[in-house]
C-alpha cells in the first residue's frame, strides 16, 4: 500500500524561505524473494508531522507528564525560515530550556528546541497502522541547488541513526538526501522500547526529524543558490517507509531488501515530484483553485459556506492532506444544494484522507455528481440526525448520479449521512395492508421502508435525465447504517424465502458485476463485506475488492 501526501511552501527569496512536507510510503509485499521477505506482512503505516502552537506572537506551554512543554499542533504550511539567531553548529545558541514532551501526540520521550530563534519545527513521527511488526526508515530530502549543502541544519531524535546519502538529483535539481533508520530507545531502567528498532502494529516511533534551519551566515546570495529550480520555493521532501520484522535481523537489512540501498539512482523521488497547481489554505483560494482546475493542496483546515461548482471542461484532485473541510450555509447557500457540485463534463477527484463534515445540515449534501467523481479516500460525515426525523426531510449525502457519462466510483473511505433508521433491526414481519401494498409506493411496512431510507439517506443512483447511463460503483470502504449490497433503494434485497424488497425505483446496483436474485444477495467474486458498529451502535458495513 502506497500513501503520499506531498506539499511545497511558497517562499519569497528575499530573505524568506519556506518548508515542504513530504509523504509516506509504506511496504507490503506479495510474493516470495530470494531475500526472504514474508508474504502478506500486511504492513501499513502514516506519517505525521507537527509544529509548536503559538498565540499572540509566543509558543504555547502545558503541564504535560508533569513537566512544562510546549503544545503541539498538526504542520502549517506556509512557514518563513530566516537565518537562525544564533548558529547551533558554532555553539552560539543552545537547547531552550523547555521541552517538547511527545506523548501529546501517541510518540514517546521528550524532545528538545533549539533556543535560538528562526528554527522551524517539523516534527515526523510513524505509525504503524497495520497488523504487522515493522522496520521503519524516514528519507528527507532538501533542496539545496548549487549551494553549500552545510547551510542547512537538522534536528533530530536520537532513537534514529542518521546516515547522509550525499547529493541527489530529483527533476533536474539538486537535493541532500539524509536516511533515518530507526533504532527504538533504550530506557533509564536498562529495558527497551521498540527494541532492534522493531515497531509493533499500532504504536508509534519516536520523532525522526524535528526541526529545520538556515545557518546565520547565509545571504541573499546563498537563498538564490539554494533554489535550484528556479521556482521561488525551497523544497524539503520527506518519505517513511516500513517493512515487516519478521524473517530480518535488523532494520537497514530488511529496508534495503524491500526498497533497495538508498542511492543517487535509487530514492522515493526517482520518478519525479509531486507538485499541485495550488496551494489552498482559505475558502477564497479554494474558490478560485475550482474555477481553474489542477491539483489543490489543503494546507489548513477550511470552511465551506456555499456550494462549490466544477464547471463543464474543468477536472479538480483534490487533495485534503490530512485537513478538513466543514460546511457551514451562508445566508446565500439555496437549501437542497450539494456541498460539491460536478457539472457535466468535469471531473472531481478527493484524496488525501482528509474529512469532510457536514455538520448539523441535513438538508445539504455532500455531492450531485454530473460529471466523474472518484473518492479515493478520506472521511465523510454529517452529525446525527435525532431519532425519528423525517427522511423525507434528510438530504442524502448523494443526491444521484445525473445526466449522460455521469459516474461515482468510490475505492475507499468512511461514510456516515448521520442518519439510521432502527426500524431496520426489527424483525421482518407484515400486516394485511403491507401484503396488499407489496412493491407499490404506498407500501409503508417498517422494514422494507428503513431498508430503503437508510440506503437513500447515504448512497442513491438515480436515473436523471437518461436512465441507464449513468454508473455509481463501490470497490472499498465503510458505510455507517446502509449495506451497499442491498443496491439502490434496497433493490437487491432479496424477495423471498421471507421478505419482499422495498418498493423502488429499481436503479441498479453498486458492486461491480453484482446480480440481481429473488432468494439471496450474492457478492460477486473478489467482494467481501464485513459488517461491524459505530461507537454508538449503528450498524457499519465495511467494503473489501480484491479482483
């Protein structure tokens, strides 16, 4: 599995530079080596990174573990990097005297800052989010053009050994590429965590690299040798990669079998960089960024007030970045409008697990497709709708796929239109009436019709103006309330031994290659689907393809 999230920070090279964030890059393999690499390690990890959280123009301190340290918040683009006061290399400035304590963020220890001012933080750690031990490395590569490569400094934990790859050519323009290896920590009692350098599934590693700065001595002159490219960025790339412990007897072999030896010619960015037409950390950029089309980076979290259209001809990645975006109306926002709205003939891409909340409107939803939407991944939620809320009242989260071409293809994410009709635990029984209404629209018995709500509420394929030409398809993710299989409306609900199906629209279905049959819902080959509950006790159906 591969997660990239990849971010470049606008500069101004008079005396202004700026931090990028890279990606991570995480090993699984799935076939036999003749190194020994275990099948199916199931490997996955995320990397994050952080900054110390200022107001009014000051870091801000809590009592963390007993011990004053600064406050953490997730990296803000968008940061200057003047020559430190102070140079940390010639011992003119040292350590501050309060700590950064990182188990605020699921790491471990404390970590230190440098005192003199104009370091930039940038602390990196990995999660394994998988179900398998693993070796981790974090690569970090820094622009540095025909400059000194020495002008740069780093921090970083001692948990990690560092080893310098030298210079490094990425798209035509020279970096300093740093690998780091993690080791795990030895404690004061003598015991180990995360002993070899092995971390276990669900933990995560001490910060790799902490903090970035521009050496005192450098000038104007340097700034401009620095930016290789010419672009009026500094580039500082960062990637972590993980392997599965088991078969290795230490990290480095394990990471050089499954990536190979880092090297001028081997590197995360040997194919290049991923760089975004825009760089979006307010609405307004963000309106703008639609109206021409490209890659859009969040780089801050934002707030959507009104729908946002993608016009015919434009085709928009959006890429959240880990950040969110919320939705609330502005006296202008017309009720019943999506949050997203893809005319005909654009095309919508959302990746970056990021979250998009539609708070407590239940009337907006979250996309009218009548161009392409793919949803790579992320999450998508509205809060939930009290308890006997009328559905007719609850917009759903997709209001359709419209017009000829359209189509939704979803790979992965999670999906909760906060509303759930209970009635659909009941079990299945039918009065006279319900009998005499079986596949009308007056047909009000409680189950078909909360089969049929949920679903609506959270998934829906309409016809539009061109039946049958339209495609809504789901290869991964989890749906809070309404199962996928059950189709549009609750069609592929099965019509005996027991039950009947909803009264519907009959639109279709939303596994690929499924089949619509009287007595069962059949998953058509390579679908699995695991069903599980929200904290709250909602039913949650959880979509795996494998074909």
């Amino acid at each position: 599995m591969a997660k990239k999230r990849v971010a470049t920070l606008v500069l101004s090279i008079a005396l202004l530079l700026a931090v990028t964030v890279g990606g991570t890059l995480a090993y699984l393999t799935d076939t036999e080596t003749d190194v020994n690499v275990m099948t199916l390690g199931n490997v996955d990890i995320e990397q994050y990174e952080y900054q110390r959280a200022e107001k009014d123009g000051a870091y801000t301190t809590d009592t963390i573990d007993n011990q004053t340290s600064y406050v953490l918040e997730a990296f803000q683009q968008d940061k200057p990097l003047y020559p430190i006061v102070g140079d940390p290399s010639t011992g003119a400035a040292g350590w501050d005297d309060t700590i950064v304590r990182m188990t605020q963020v699921d790491s471990y220890g404390s970590m230190q800052v440098f005192a003199g001012k104009n370091a930039q933080d940038k602390f990196v750690t990995v999660k394994n989010t998988g179900k398998t031990a693993a070796y981790v490395r974090t690569l970090v590569a820094i622009e540095v053009g025909s400059a000194d490569p020495d002008l740069i400094g780093i921090s970083y934990h001692k948990t990690w050994t560092k080893n310098s790859v030298g210079i490094v050519e990425i798209q035509g323009t020279n970096y300093y590429v740093f690998e780091f290896v993690y080791d795990g920590a030895e404690l004061s009692d003598g015991s180990w965590r995360h002993e070899n350098g092995i971390l276990p599934a669900g933990d995560t590693t001490y910060p790799s690299l902490s903090q970035v700065y521009l050496k005192s001595e450098a000038t104007n002159e340097d700034m401009v040798a620095l930016d290789g490219n010419g672009d009026g960025k500094l580039n500082i790339l960062v990637a972590s990669q993980a392997v599965q412990a088991a078969g290795f007897d230490d990290a480095l072999t394990a990471l050089d079998a499954g990536f190979g030896d880092i090297t001028a010619t081997n590197h995360p960015w040997v194919d290049g960089l991923y760089i975004p037409d825009h760089y979006v950390s307010n609405l307004d950029e963000l309106k703008a960024a639609f109206a021409e089309g490209g890659t859009i980076m969040l780089t801050a979290d934002i707030v959507v007030d009104d729908t946002l259209e993608l016009e015919d001809g434009v085709e928009v990645c959006l890429d959240m970045n880990g950040q969110t975006i919320e939705f609330e109306r502005n006296s202008n926002y017309e009720p019943g409008y999506p949050m997203f709205y893809p005319l005909e003939g654009s095309k919508l891409t959302i990746t970056g697990n990021g979250t998009i909340d539609l708070g407590d409107n239940i009337d907006v939803a979250l996309l009218c497709p009548k161009g392409e939407v793919v949803i790579e991944n992320g999450t998508f939620i509205r809060d939930r709708i009290p308890a006997g809320t009328n559905p007719d009242d609850v917009q759903g989260m997709f209001i359709g796929v419209k017009t000829v071409g359209a189509s939704v293809v979803i790979k992965d994410g999670y999906f909760d239109s906060g509303y759930y009709d209970e009635n659909a635990d009941l079990a299945f029984s039918e009065t006279d009436a319900d009998i005499s209404n079986r596949g009308k629209s007056a047909d009000k018995n409680l189950y078909r019709t909360a089969i049929k709500n949920n679903i609506m509420n959270l998934l829906n394929l309409s016809w539009g103006s061109a039946a049958g030409t339209q495609d809504f398809r789901i290869y991964g993710g989890t749906f809070v309330g309404a199962n996928p299989a059950w189709g549009d409306e609750g069609c592929a609900m099965p019509i005996t031994p027991n039950y009947l199906r909803p009264w519907s629209y009959y639109q279709g279905m939303f596994l690929e290659g499924q089949v619509m049959h009287d007595d069962k819902i059949e998953l058509p080959a390579g679908y699995a689907i695991v069903e599980g509950t929200t904290a709250d006790g909602r039913p949650t159906y959880t979509v795996n393809y494998s074909k």
